[in-house]
C-alpha cells in the first residue's frame, strides 16, 4: 500500500474514532438510565426496550472497533 492510500484510511480511521466517542457517549447514558430503571419495572417494556437499546449500542461499539482494526491492518 502506498503512502497515499495510507493516509486516506488514517483520516477514515480518525473520523470513525470521533463517531466511536460519540457513540460511546450515547451507551454510558442510556446505561445510567438503564441502571437506574426501578427494580418494580423490571421485566416491563420499558425495561426491555431499555436493555435492547444498551446491548445494541454496545454491539455498535465493538462493530466499530472491529472496523478500526481492519483498517489498521490493512495499512500494515
């Protein structure tokens, strides 16, 4: 790969690390809410909304993680 082409994926790599903080901001908030869900309403809609929300953007992250990791390689 040349050096041209190694720098088009660091500036992609670079923007999808400022979409992971965002992303990251959006899980650690919707995890304290999801923590904070009174015991009663466990089990209810709301709750299981609540838990999808959480283990799907956690997903997200690792997705973007993964991707970052394959672009790093291929620079390699």
């Amino acid at each position: 790969m040349n050096n041209q082409r190694r720098k088009c994926i660091r500036k992609i790599c670079d923007s999808i690390e400022d979409i992971k903080e965002q992303v990251e901001s959006v899980f650690e908030e919707e995890n304290e809410s999801f923590d904070n869900i009174p015991e009663n309403l466990e089990g209810s809609e709301r709750y299981e909304t609540a838990q999808a929300a959480v283990d799907n953007l956690e997903s997200a992250l690792s997705s973007i993680e993964e991707v970052i990791e394959y672009l790093e390689e291929a620079m390699n």
